[in-house]
C-alpha cells in the first residue's frame, strides 16, 4: 500500500480542520483531495520514480506537495529551507533531481537552474487537476519502494541521504500511535521542521488517527508557543532537548502558566539531562512526559520510557518501541551485562534501506540485519537502556574514558545554567584536557557563576573530571531542528 493511502484510509472524508492556526487552515478532507490532484499533475507531467525536492517551512504547501509527491510514486527530499547553497547544489546533483516544490518565501533567496513548483503554481495545477479521478492510481502498490529521502549532515563529511520506504513509514508510524495512545481529538502543537523524521513523524501520526496540528514556526517568540496551547486546547507538544531547556529556564511565563488540556510532550532528539527533566515533571505533575530515543536512520523511532516509569528510571530512553528489537551489544556483539557499556543495535522494519549511493557507508551501519546506531549506552538489571555518548564523543583523558553527559548532568544542576557542552581538547601540558562551554540564562558576575559551578562538581565529580578550560556565553547557537551547535561559540 502506497503511505497515502495508508494516511487517509479514515480521515480521508473528514472535514474538520487538520491544520490549525491563525494564518492557514485546512480539513483533512482538502488535504486529502489537494495532495491528490498533484499526484494526477506529477504523474502526467514527469512519471514515476523521480526525486523531487521539497523546501519550505511547516504549512499546508508543504503537507500537500510532501504527500502529493509520494502518492505519484515518485521520491520525495524535504531539505532546510536555510540549507547552504553549496549542500543544496550537492543534493541536487547526487540525486539527479529535476523538480523542486520551494515555497516563495524561500525562492527568493536561491539560485535554482531546475524546475520549480511554488505556491501559485500549485494553485493553478490544483484548479486544473480538480476532477482527477481517483481510481486511475495503481492501487497494487509495492511497499517496499522508496517514499522519501532524508538527508542528514552528520559532523564531517557530505550529506547522507536516508533512503525510507513506504513500509518503513507505515511500521515507525503504527509503534509510535501505540505507545502514544494517541486519538482523533489530539491536537499537537509542532514546533518541528516538516523536514526533521521526528517532525515528519508527526505529521504522520496525526494524519493516521485524524488528529489535529498548529503549526508554529516561530518557537523564539515563547509568547506565541504558549498562546497557540492555550488558543487551540493543545493536547500534546515535542520538542528537542533546547525546546525543554528554553521554555523552563528562559521563558518568565511558561512555569507559571496552567495548561488545562494538555496530557503529555514527549521529548527525543538527544538526551535532554535528568534536572530538566525533573524540573518540568515537578512543575507540571499532571503532565505525561515521554522521553524517546530514535534516528533517521530508523524512520524516526526505536525506544521510549512510559511516563509512569520515569522516576523509577530517570535518565533511561526505556526500551524498545512495539515492532522493534533492541539491544546494547559489546565488541564481540554480545549483549551487555548490566552496568557494561555497549553499542546499541536495532532491527525491525522500521530501519532504513540504506544510504543514497553510498553503499560503503550503508555497509558500516547496515549489518547482518542489524542498525548499528554509533550511541554507546549500557542496561539495568530490568534491561533498561541508559545512554552514555556517542562513539566519537567518549573522552580519553590521562588514560580515563570519560562521558561528557555525566559532567553536563552535574554542571546543568545549577540553576543560572541553560546549556553546557562538554568536550575532549588539546592540552600542551596533558596532551587532553576537558573542556566546558556553558551558556547562562542571563548576565552575572562570571567569576561568582563558576566558583557555584566548580564547587558542584567537586562535590559530585571524581576530580579528574572537573573541567580544565571554562568558556561562557549567553546564547545558545541551535541547528534549524532545535539541536545544538558544538564547537560554536558566539
């Protein structure tokens, strides 16, 4: 079955809106009828099995031509609308990529040599594909084509391309409305770029049960985040580990303010540390908190800690998501025993068919059946998986293997703290030496600050962790999906 049809199999005639907010809605119904229509267009005009790039922030052009695309049979590569255009030129040329959907908005600022789709033009083609008959698809479709490609920048080297099937979508999209619970008269507000798994899979969801979305791509004015929960009696919220960092430690009105319908957020592009976690779960009891653990190359999601066990188990991603195994392995991949660190390890049919004409980097990751996710962790007796770093990010100092998230943990305790990034640097006198960047809610007496940072850590820390260099700044640089910039200071 084709993903669409998959989405729409009950929402398909609904007409409640699906998309909320003040500057566009839209039922499922016209979703479902518009994405259609530009199946028609695309698989009159170009066929089948072309990759078509998609750039634009979260609306309803996105939604549509994201679905309209993979509907045809065609591929689509939901990129940044920011992307450099020296990646973007890259991706264009790796994927041989004839037809783009950009947005108007973000048109204005590219150099563009192929054909594109805007705004307009998709109006026009939806006025002439208006009575597209529906039956002339081919229901008979082969799940296990390519739906999507997704690209990931990684820490050095080219884009890689993420190669999703229409299965990979329909399994990580059935797991994740299991453990969610979630139901038609959910309303999600999505702060997530559309072009981010874990926004997509959002999207998905709440397509899949007929739930509804308000889509808010300005989460640096938190007045709006707030109101649009409120306005919209938002069920649900997801957010990256800044998302949580932001709203508890910069925002004057979010502790403070009562949310009456909303019953959880759930929480995963990487680990958000324990404080901000216990911080939000005491001032929002009431409040069902999901911490979950996934990657692109995983569709968008492999484990995830029920609410009810996040004080037993704080500072767990839980265990695997229904339809997925998983496993902390050691070097000779067997898996750990409690308290040893390991490399986690998937399978399912959420995993990815590989990456993009790359089979050398496909074949690293992709092994015997097996994920290899590069996410060191190790397990509890109740086999509990805890995260320690990624493979690269382990620190070697004085012949000591060192997490930096154990020393992040202690120095985020500190409330003036809203951010810190731990990192292995050059030493002339050690050869390694541990480094702290940390980013401060607001302007104080800096020499103060880290005497109140030190004292935790020797309080807390053996001393060959404590930090050697010290580095502060007020703000905190993210990634245009919420994540954090290292190695970026300002």
């Amino acid at each position: 079955m084709n993903i669409f049809d998959y989405f729409f199999e009950e929402s398909k005639s609904l007409q409640k809106d699906f998309v909320l907010g003040s500057s566009e809605r839209a039922s499922f119904q016209k979703i479902y009828l518009w994405s259609l229509q530009l199946a028609g267009y695309l698989q009159a005009t170009v066929g089948e099995n072309n990759r078509i790039i998609l750039m634009s922030q979260n609306s309803v052009f996105f939604i549509v031509s994201y679905l309209g695309i993979m509907k045809s049979g065609n591929i689509c590569v939901p990129l940044n609308p920011i992307l450099e255009q020296e990646n973007l030129n890259y991706i264009i040329s790796l994927t041989d990529c004839r037809l783009c959907f950009i947005s108007e908005q973000v048109l204005s600022f590219r150099s563009i040599n192929i054909s594109v789709i805007n705004e307009t033009n998709l109006d026009s083609i939806l006025i002439k594909y208006k009575k597209y008959e529906i039956d002339s698809l081919d229901i008979h479709f082969d799940e296990k084509r390519i739906a999507e490609i997704i690209f990931t920048s990684g820490s050095t080297g080219s884009p890689k391309g993420v190669m999703l099937s229409h299965r990979n979508l329909r399994t990580n999209t059935n797991s994740i409305i299991e453990y969610l619970a979630l139901l038609s008269n959910d309303i999600m507000t999505v702060v997530l770029p559309f072009y981010y798994c874990y926004g997509l899979s959002i999207l998905h969801t709440h397509l899949k049960v007929g739930a509804s979305m308000v889509l808010n791509n300005n989460f640096a004015l938190l007045g709006t985040v707030i109101n649009n929960m409120l306005e919209y009696h938002c069920t649900g919220f997801a957010g990256v580990p800044s998302h949580f960092q932001i709203l508890l430690r910069k925002s004057k009105t979010f502790k403070s303010t009562i949310f009456p319908d909303l019953r959880y957020v759930t929480q995963a592009g990487g680990k958000l540390h324990s404080t901000f976690i216990n911080e939000f779960t005491q001032t929002f009891p009431n409040i069902d908190f999901y911490v979950m653990y996934g990657q692109t190359e995983a569709t968008a999601r492999l484990a995830f800690l029920p609410p009810n066990l996040l004080i037993d188990k704080i500072g767990s991603i839980g265990k695997a998501i229904p339809g997925v195994i998983l496993q902390v392995v050691n070097s000779n991949l067997s898996p750990v025993k409690p308290g040893e660190t390991g490399e986690i390890v998937a399978k399912g049919d959420n995993v990815m068919i590989g990456y993009f004409n790359d089979e050398d980097a496909t074949s690293e990751v992709l092994k015997n059946g097996w994920l290899f996710t590069g996410d060191m962790a190790t397990v509890d007796d109740e086999g509990f998986i805890y995260l320690v770093a990624r493979k690269k990010e382990i620190m070697k100092i004085a012949g000591n293997r060192i997490s930096p998230k154990e020393i992040e943990e202690v120095i985020l305790s500190v409330s003036e703290v809203l951010d810190c990034t731990v990192e292995e640097v050059n030493d002339e006198l050690q050869g390694a030496a541990i480094k702290a960047t940390i980013v401060l809610t607001d302007s104080y007496d800096l020499v103060l600050i880290k005497e109140k940072i030190v004292k935790s850590c020797r309080e807390k820390l053996s001393a060959y962790k404590i930090p050697r260099f010290w580095e502060f700044t007020e703000k905190l640089q993210l990634t245009p999906t919420g994540k954090k910039m290292k190695n970026v200071i300002s």
